[in-house]
C-alpha cells in the first residue's frame, strides 16, 4: 500500500525515464515480514541515478530522519532518490541479518521501479541508523559505494572490520555528544583506516570549511587508500547528540555526505575505444547525439552480430551488466559470460529515435578473475546501438589477444554474411596490419576475398575519416608519420556493403 504525501507517482513503465515529484509511503515484502518505507523520487529523474538510504535512529522514525536530514533539495539539485526506512519497533538489527536482508530488498525494489544506479547505492544513519551502517560495512560492502554514519558507531568495543572490500567513509559526529559519547570513536575509526590501508596521519582542516571563520566543525582525512578509499570525520565542537544542519557555524550534514558519497561507485563504465572495449562486429560511430565517450558501437544488421568486453571481477557472485542504448525499433540478444550463456532473451524496447539514449540492467553469476562478456543479437535487426556497458563489482581489464587482435572484425548484409556471422570471418575475409603498433607507415594486408575496387578508410578513435582510397592490391602501404598517439581503425569495404577492420595502436 502507497500514501502520497504531495504528487501522485507516475505509473512506472519499462523504458519511462520520467517520474513527477513524489514523496510515498511504500510497504515491500522482505521474507515473511511486511516493511515499509518512505520514498522521495525528484521530478524528470532519468534512469540510472544514485539511491541514497538515510536510516533513523532508536525510537525515531522514517518521518522523522526525514525532516532532520532535509535530503529533498539535495536530490532535486543531483538527482538521485532518497529512502527512509522503517526500523522494527523503531529500533535495528546491528548484529544480524534482518535488515541487511531490508537494505537488500530496498535496492531491488528500486532498481525495479525507478532503474537506479546499482553502482552508485549509499548508507547514511544517524545514531542507530549509524550503528547499522557501520554493520552493512561488514555485510554488503558489495552493494553500498560508500558509507555515511552520523552520530553512531557500535559501542560494544571489539570492531568488526571485516569488509569485503576497502570501504569510502564519512563520518560526522559532535564532541558533546553524551549519549553515543565522541571520546572513544577515534579508536574505532583506526580500524577503518587500517583496514583501508589509509595513511595513519590525516590531514587536517580546521576551521572547516576553511571560507567560514565562524565555524566550529574540523575535517580530519586519511586517505588514499586501496582502491582509492578514504576515512573522512568531520567533527563539530560543542554539538550534541543530533543530526547539525548548521551551514553558519558548522556544516550541514547532508550536504557534506552527498559532496563525499557521490564521487564513489561500485564498478566500472566500459567505453568503446578505452581499456576492457575488445570488439564490436560492426563500427564505432557518433553520428546521433547523446553519446559517452568518443562515440557507440553499431552492429551490422545481422543474427549473431555482438560486441565483447573484457573485465575483472573480484569474487564470484552476482554482478549486474547495465547497458545503454538507442534503438528505432526493439532488438533481441543474448548474454554470454566466457563463452557461456548468462541469459538467452534479452528485450531491448525501442527508446523512440536513434538519439534517445536510456539503459536496461541484466544480472548475470560471474566467477573471480578476468571474465569475457558479449552481448550477442538473437534477431536479423542486429543490436540497438550501445553506448556503453556499466558493470557492478567488477573493473575494467585488457582483452585477450584473441579478442584485441581484430577490433571491429564484421561482415554485414549478405547472404553470405548471414551464412558465416555466427563463426565470424573467414580466414579470406579477414585484414592485417603492420607494424603494430606502428611508426611512420604501416602495411594492410588484405584477404583474397577482397577485390581491386574495393576501399580501404583509415579511421581515428573518434570515427573521423583520415584516409580514403580505392583497393589496388593485396597489399596496401599507409602513410602514418603525421599521426599523434592513440587507437586507429583501417576498414575495407566493398559495394555490397560488406566490411571487415581492424585497430592498430600509433606509437
């Protein structure tokens, strides 16, 4: 059941990327138990935002975390979706696993709903709230980016540390503080920061920040650490046990949480042209708006027609594969993760014109290590345009040789290409370069399916157009002296619209 507080939620349709501003009363299903929660979505929010989950403290409530942390303007200006989640009795569950199965099920829900960023979820609680997200730290450092306890940390003594990852952290806490006392929570946090690897000595900012000469907060930062983490406290003297939100002589809490949060994010963005982008049966092209990167990779219009990526992954588990793309029409494919099928049927909605860019989430089993992913068309359309592939818990690794060798390798509309799509090109059909990479000229090798009349396009990474001419020979010598650093495509094409190209690196 849903109560609106101001707008009616628009009705949530795969493909929408629009939502009016609501703020709703919403009640999921979390095992046997009913939970509930309150939901604030910002008008005209895209696809693929942030969620942020900001937890009450013991006897508090959704409603009442929610009037102290004021999220409601930060998420309108950043545009990400806030949730205020209803305790038990008002209280949580900081040593087991109810609430971590709550914190689950809350991101589930909204990758359903609203298609957020699972890369980019975050944890904030004040006072309790604080307590559990230290607890999430140690559950489900898999699913949150980055942490931000306010006025909580487990009082028991003996801290668990024990993250699967190094973990982002903020914290925010008054020296005042008299009922989570402030005094022993610089020892805490040194086992965030040794866990973390970060430097032992922070830096220090005091007043912070330093343009307000009134402000009793100081910053104290240890970092970097492994994979890029940090351990920031922002301490606010003379305040006591509540959440600040004083911008004149402190800081205001929520602002500085999101400032930290928000450069954070699980996984990694594989563009065409840059490290883990191995192959696409087609072209890079940037001749529609609305792209990353240096343009998107277009398949030929072929059954079979896919690109390959190349990444790494941690450890085994679930990770989710969020590709972003453009289609006239809807197009089919299939998922393959090291040559076996994650999902055989994947629907790609059209998103209205070729300029209109929106994603859709896939979740796939992957295994510990390098792992090749290709997205494969199933239908004779070949696939939408794809912009780009965002991974959770993984990064971005170098593609095999077997992959890299022949970057853009297709053969497009023919019946012949339909024949050989699936076994890719035949050893006729396929083009060399050398030297690779290369110095002042290079040589292109062309297979005996190729004919003199046929063309032969020297491309930059960017898809621009450097050389052009006509096939003469097996054998062509390019003239690359003027050529600065970078990726290079040479592509040879013939009348029936057939092509094949490979890249070369320009040393």
């Amino acid at each position: 059941m849903k109560h609106f507080y101001r707008k009616l939620v628009c009705t949530v349709l795969l493909g929408c990327i629009l939502y009016h501003t609501s703020t709703a009363q919403v009640t999921i299903p979390v095992g046997t138990t009913l939970r509930s929660m309150i939901v604030y979505v910002p008008t005209n929010l895209p696809q693929n935002r942030p969620l942020l989950i900001s937890m009450h403290g013991a006897n508090q409530s959704a409603d009442y975390q929610r009037n102290a942390a004021k999220w409601e303007p930060i998420a309108d200006t950043s545009k990400f979706i806030v949730v205020f989640p209803s305790g038990i009795n008002n209280q949580w569950d900081i040593s087991g696993t109810s609430d971590i199965s709550f914190i689950n099920a809350i991101i589930d829900t909204m990758q359903q709903r609203y298609a957020i960023n699972r890369n980019r979820v975050y944890l904030s609680g004040f006072s309790m709230g604080g307590m559990m997200t230290y607890h999430a730290a140690t559950q489900i450092a898999n699913k949150i980016a980055a942490f931000a306890p306010v006025s909580g940390y487990p009082l028991w003594g003996g801290g668990n540390y024990n993250s699967s990852r190094p973990i982002p952290l903020i914290h925010v806490h008054g020296d005042a503080d008299d009922v989570v006392t402030y005094p022993n929570l610089g020892n805490y946090l040194n086992g965030w920061i040794s866990r973390n690897q970060c430097p032992t000595t922070p830096q220090i900012t005091q007043p912070y920040p330093s343009s307000k000469p009134n402000s009793v907060a100081t910053k104290r930062y240890w970092g970097p650490g492994l994979s890029q983490s940090e351990v920031v406290l922002i301490t606010l003297a003379g305040k006591g046990h509540w959440y600040s939100m004083d911008s004149v002589n402190g800081v205001n809490t929520s602002q500085e949480i999101w400032n930290f949060v928000k450069r954070f994010s699980l996984g990694a963005v594989l563009e065409e042209n840059s490290t883990g982008f191995c192959s696409v049966n087609g072209t890079i092209d940037n001749n529609y708006p609305g792209y990353t990167g240096t343009g998107f990779a277009n398949t030929n219009n072929t059954t079979g027609a896919g690109i390959s990526w190349n990444a790494s992954f941690a450890g085994a588990g679930t990770s989710y594969f969020t590709f972003r793309y453009a289609a006239t029409d809807a197009r089919q494919a299939k998922l393959e993760i090291n040559g076996t099928t994650a999902m055989s049927s994947i629907n790609f909605p059209a998103t209205g014109s070729w300029s209109t860019w929106t994603t859709i989430t896939i979740p796939a089993t992957v295994s510990a290590g390098n792992a090749t992913i290709r997205l494969e068309a199933t239908g004779g359309s070949g696939l939408p345009n794809i912009d780009n592939l965002e991974i959770t818990n993984g990064v971005a690794a170098a593609c095999p040789a077997s992959l890299a060798a022949n970057t853009l390798l297709s053969v497009a509309d023919s019946a012949q290409a339909k024949a050989t799509a699936n076994a890719g090109l035949r050893e006729d059909q396929r083009i060399s370069v050398y030297p690779n990479p290369a110095g002042a000229a290079i040589t292109v090798k062309t297979g005996i399916y190729w004919k003199s009349g046929d063309y032969i396009t020297l491309y930059n990474a960017q898809g621009k157009t450097l050389q052009r001419r006509v096939l003469k020979a097996s054998q062509e010598n390019l003239n690359t002296a003027g050529l600065p650093t970078g990726i290079y495509y040479i592509q040879v094409t013939n009348v029936h619209g057939q092509r094949a190209s490979q890249s070369f690196m320009k040393k």
